[in-house]
C-alpha cells in the first residue's frame, strides 16, 4: 500500500509539473498532497497529516485556484513581416504608442496584456487562443477582435478617435 502511494506522489508530482494549464498542475499538487497525507498517516504520524490534508491538499489548493481565477491575459498578437524581424523594426514609435495605449486599457480592466510578435499571416493566427489579432500592412493597421468579446468593443471605442487610421475587423466564425 505504501509503495502504491509512493509511485502514486511522484506519477503526481511529474504531472503537475509537465502539465501546460496551471489550473490542472493546482489541481495535482492538491492530489500530491492528499497523497502524502495518507502517507504520513501510513507512518504513523496522524498529527503530520491531519496539518497535511487540511492545509496543504484543501487551503493552499483552493487559495490557488481563486488566486488563478482572478489572474486574466489579454493575448495580443501583432502581426510582422520577416524583414521587421530582421532590421528590428518591431519597435518603431506608432506600434509602440498603439501597444501603450492597449496596455493602459488592459491595466484598467485587470487584464495582464502579453504582446506576441509573429510573421504567421492572419489566417493562421486566428486559431490560437487570441483576445487582438493586430496587423499592419502598408501602412494600414488592422486589428482583429472576435465580435462576442465585449472587450474589444470597448477598445474600439477608446483607439477610434486616436488613431483613425485603423481598421476593425469582428472575426467570424466561418472565416476561422
């Protein structure tokens, strides 16, 4: 039984570590610790873990996952040729102010806003986990929004009257 529980811990341990989702990695230390929990128990060590089930496998575990909750990304990719990549002028004065301005907004509305630069076209980068999809292609910019984020809507409001020179465009579904 004890041998079970060990090889269980650390089947447990490496998946909360090579998981890609943090909700899912809370989620198997919260097993771990149970886990381990039941192996203090094994030993003989009841106080050990009763503090074990109660702090470490349901307060820390639950802690966790609120303070996940609260924690919100605004995936922005912007979109660049491969000659941008290589003379580095990514960061030119007009995609720096726009990605200010953007930012700002985010920082308003709790939001932690992660720029993506990358030189995949449009279509492609429509099926990654997006929130702006922003493109620039002889001079003129357009940014990409799905029409059910409602932030998007109030971006549009906040650039329209500072840049009019963008375009905005709501993603369909059938385009994607």
């Amino acid at each position: 039984m004890i041998q079970m529980l060990l090889i269980l811990s650390i089947i447990l341990a490496v998946m909360a570590i090579q998981t890609r989702k943090l909700r899912n990695s809370v989620i198997y230390l919260g097993a771990f610790s149970m886990c381990l929990a039941l192996i203090y128990l094994l030993y003989h060590a009841p106080d050990v873990a009763i503090a074990e089930a109660i702090i470490g496998s349901s307060l820390s575990t639950i802690l966790l996952l609120v303070a996940l909750q609260k924690y919100k990304v605004f995936n922005i990719y912007y979109q660049i040729n491969e000659e941008e990549v290589q003379d580095s002028h990514v960061f030119s004065t007009q995609k720096q102010q726009l990605l200010k301005i953007i930012e700002s907004y985010c920082n308003k509305q709790e939001l932690e806003a992660h720029v993506i630069y990358t030189v995949e076209e449009v279509p492609q980068i429509l099926h990654h986990d997006y929130a702006l999809v922003i493109e620039e292609k002889e001079g003129q910019i357009n940014i990409y929004g799905h029409p059910e984020n409602y932030k998007f809507n109030a971006l549009i409001n906040l650039l329209q009257g500072s840049h009019p020179e963008i375009t905005y465009i709501q993603v369909k579904e059938e385009i994607i």
